[in-house]
C-alpha cells in the first residue's frame, strides 16, 4: 500500500488558520500524493503542516519548514530526506487523512496523485482558500458505473463538529439518494457514491450531488475511469453565475482528445443557457442553446455522443483546441472534463469552470513542470474580454524563487493561447518554454499588461498522464 494525501484545502492567508485537507484512496491502484506549496509573498513564509488519521480522527505527523519569498516547496506523503524544496512525510502505507496547513504568509497549493510504480494514473486539482468553504457546496459531476465512479470527500473546516447532509440528483433533477455525517474539525469524510446510490439497484449514471451543513466545509471529488483518476473541487453556493468561463476545451477529429463540460443547475427552476465555442484566435466556432431541468444537470460533449436530452452538442468548428463561454438566466456552475484516447485506456483530467469574476490580472501556477524526458506542462489562458485584445507577461521561476524567463504576448479579443514547457509551437507559432537551467519543476506567474481580466489551467503530464488544475488569482 502507498500513502494518499488529497489536499481539499490550504491556507492562502496571512496568520495561522487551519484550513483542512483531505486524503482518500481513490482507485484500485496504490496512490501517492505530493503538496506543491507556492510562496505568493516576496519575504520567507513558515509553514507548519498537520497530518490526521480519517479512520481514528488522532494527529498523525506534523512537519514545519521555511520557503523561501517567491518560491516554492513540494510536501511528499512517501518517506524520503529532506532537502531543500522537498518535504517528506514518511506516512504508514496505507494511510488515508486530511491535512491542515498553516503559514505566517500567503501561499497557494496544488495536491498532485500518482497511482501504482507504473504511474497508472495521475491527477491534480487546487487548493481551496477559507473564504472558499461554504455550508452548501455543489458538484456537478458524479458517475457511478462498472468502468467510472467516483469517492467524494467532505471537509469540515469550522472549529466545531459539523452535522453535514449529502444529497444526489439524477441530470433530470430527480433525487435518488441522501443522508446524514458528523465530521470533527479538520477531519474529513469520504463518501463512495456507489455505495451511497446503491449500484445493485442502480447499476449505471452521471448526476449530480449537494452538501450542506451548520459549519463551513470543503469538498473534493475523485473519479476514476477504468483505472485512471480526475479530480476537482466543489464549488460554494455562491460561486454559482450566469456567465461560465472554460479557458480549455479539446476536440480532434478522431475524438482521441475531447472534451464534456457537466453543468449543474443551482436554481429549483430551468435554466436556459447559450454555449459558444471559440477557437484560440476568438473566432466562434458553434453556438448551441439549450435548458437544464430545475436542480438538474446536462453534459456537452464535444464528441458525437448523446446528452441526457437526447441531443448532439458537438462543436465540429472548432479546430483542435478552443475554449467556451456558457451564458446563462440562472446560476450555474460547470466542471470539464477533459479525455486523452478512448475506450479502456481513456484517461480523464478535469477542472472548474470559472465565473464571471474569476478572472484576474495576474495568475500564478504553482506547480510547472518541464522535465521532457517524463513530466511536462502547458498552461491555456483565456482573455475574458470579447471586445479587445490582451497583452500578457508570462514569467518563469526557479523553486528557489529567482526569475528564470520572460515573454510577452497578446491574446486575442475572447481568444486563448497555450503555454508549452516543452517549447511545443503556440497556436501563434511561437514557443514559450523556459530555459536549461529552469529545473524539472518550478512555478509560473502570467500577468495582464493591459490590466483585462484572464483565466487559465495548467495542465501537467507525468509520462503521458495527464492532469490539470486552475491558476490563483492573487
């Protein structure tokens, strides 16, 4: 058995506040997670982290160190030495729990599972800030089937017991299962949804689910298909918009890389919605419209496959590579879901859609890797504005903090452009790789010049597994 620390949900704050993580085998595979942690501060943070047991609920390790301003650290779960820019926590195999962190400065994180020796899945999502705990979380995305389900972990992120009710829809907003936890500050409770639906009575489906307490909580969600792991985090009541960002959105002709975008209606009435695809230059590709029944959810494919109302959302413009913007009466929140190949070795990577106040002038990525030989990334940023073009600063930098590598760029009007490590050609024909002496791993800052907003994800890939998460906005 390997260790799993699923970070849910870091502190990103000046001062010690204990925002809870959790942890949670999440395939048949044995699952190791590391912690980047990024400095956001220019001046040293100290960073103490806690470790608790899920079954016993008792501290398990704990773990304080320095990173430097502008740098970074990775947390290992596996045993190891300490060295600079690497943390090991030496965990029991087979552990499952949740983490707190706490810093004296502002950091951000990204928790990053690999499965098995022969990495057989991969997948990373961000860290949830406390003003991202909610008392009604939503998720969109819930799959429960032979080949594809799906283990939601429940955080509590108060500081005192938390009665917290789960609650699963059908896409037709049909209720189908429901019940009751109690979670002690800082643990965390994981939630098998094939277990909670009863797979013997319903044997396969995608839905939704709701979670609401009387203490703030975070969630986390982990899907696996076949063997191969995605994950996002759940979205708080009030991150719920009529105006949805989607900076990545993938179809190859031969659908070997597609995209389905699972968008959940937060409203007890229908939500009518318009979704334009656009390619990365801003030209639309298709418009499709569109209604969600009342606490329901609708899946577009960006394949030939069926939704759920029997209807083809299939973009066939849009050229490879794009992004979408969905626009909609109701508030809604979307999670994409992303897929490399098909069939038993499809591997999915997924992450949030963003609302419309998401998007920020600058946004950072803590974890960038650019080891061509075994792990690589690229970073997709979308200019939100449809009327004007968006110049950008994309800077690289060292774990230890020093800048490494700076271009300049400009993003089209509603356009999209993707950042290789490897030094793979844009959709401008220019490469944006950093340097030979930038290391396997570091971070990245991408800053609007223009002062317009931007969202982006990076996605990472670990020996040709792919996963993603989204960029911080300061």
């Amino acid at each position: 058995m390997k260790k799993l620390i699923v970070v849910l949900g870091v502190v990103a704050l000046l001062g010690v506040i204990p925002v809870a993580v959790l942890a949670q085998r999440i395939s048949p595979d044995p699952q190791n997670s590391h912690i980047l942690i990024q400095n956001l501060s220019t001046q040293q943070a100290t960073v103490v982290v806690e470790v608790y047991n899920a079954n016993t609920g008792n501290l398990q390790a704990t773990d304080s160190f320095t990173i430097a301003g502008s740098g970074a650290t990775t947390v290992h779960s596996t045993a190891g030495t300490n060295v600079p820019g690497h943390r090991y926590l030496n965990l029991p195999d087979g552990f499952q729990g949740s983490m707190v962190v706490s810093s004296d400065q502002p950091v951000v994180a990204v928790n990053v599972t690999v499965g098995g020796s022969d990495f057989t899945s991969h997948s990373a999502y961000e860290s949830i800030s406390p003003d991202y705990a909610d008392t009604r979380v939503f998720i969109p995305s819930v799959h429960w089937r032979n080949a594809q389900w799906a283990m939601v972990g429940i955080q509590n992120t108060g500081s005192v017991a938390a009665t917290a009710r789960y609650t699963y829809f059908l896409q037709s907003g049909e209720v189908i299962s429901s019940g009751t936890v109690v979670i002690q500050p800082g643990r965390s409770n994981i939630r098998d949804v094939a277990t909670d639906i009863n797979i013997n009575v319903r044997p396969t489906g995608v839905g939704s689910m709701l979670v609401t307490a009387d203490q703030p909580i975070g969630v986390a969600v982990l899907e696996t298909l076949q063997k191969y792991t995605e994950a996002y985090i759940g979205f708080p009541s009030w991150y719920g918009d009529t105006t949805i960002y989607l900076p990545s959105v993938h179809r190859r002709p031969d659908h070997l890389h597609a995209s389905h975008i699972l968008v959940q209606n937060l409203d007890p009435l229908a939500a009518s919605l318009v979704i334009t695809y656009y390619q990365q230059n801003g030209a639309v590709a298709n418009v499709f419209t569109s209604t969600i029944p009342p606490n329901g959810s609708l899946t577009f494919h960006t394949t030939p496959d069926l939704s759920s109302d029997g209807r083809s959302y299939e973009p066939i413009a849009l050229n490879q590579v794009g992004s979408a913007v969905i626009v909609s009466n109701r508030p809604l929140v979307a999670v994409n879901v992303e897929v490399l190949g098909s069939g038993s070795t499809a591997q999915p990577y997924a992450y949030n859609g963003f609302r419309s106040d998401a998007g920020g002038t600058t946004l950072l990525f803590p974890s960038v890797h650019a080891n061509p030989g075994g792990q690589w990334s690229h970073i997709l940023v979308q200019n939100l504005d449809p009327q004007h073009t968006n110049r950008v600063r994309l800077e690289y930098y060292k774990q230890d903090g020093s800048l490494d590598t700076v271009y300049t760029t400009t993003l089209a009007a509603a356009g999209a452009l993707t950042f290789h490590t490897t030094g793979d050609v844009s959709t401008d024909g220019n490469r944006y790789a950093p340097s030979s002496g930038f290391g396997n791993v570091g971070a990245v800052k991408v800053i609007s010049l223009d002062g317009r907003p931007l969202v982006g994800v990076n996605v990472e890939t670990l020996r040709g597994l792919a996963a993603v998460y989204a960029g911080f906005k300061p």
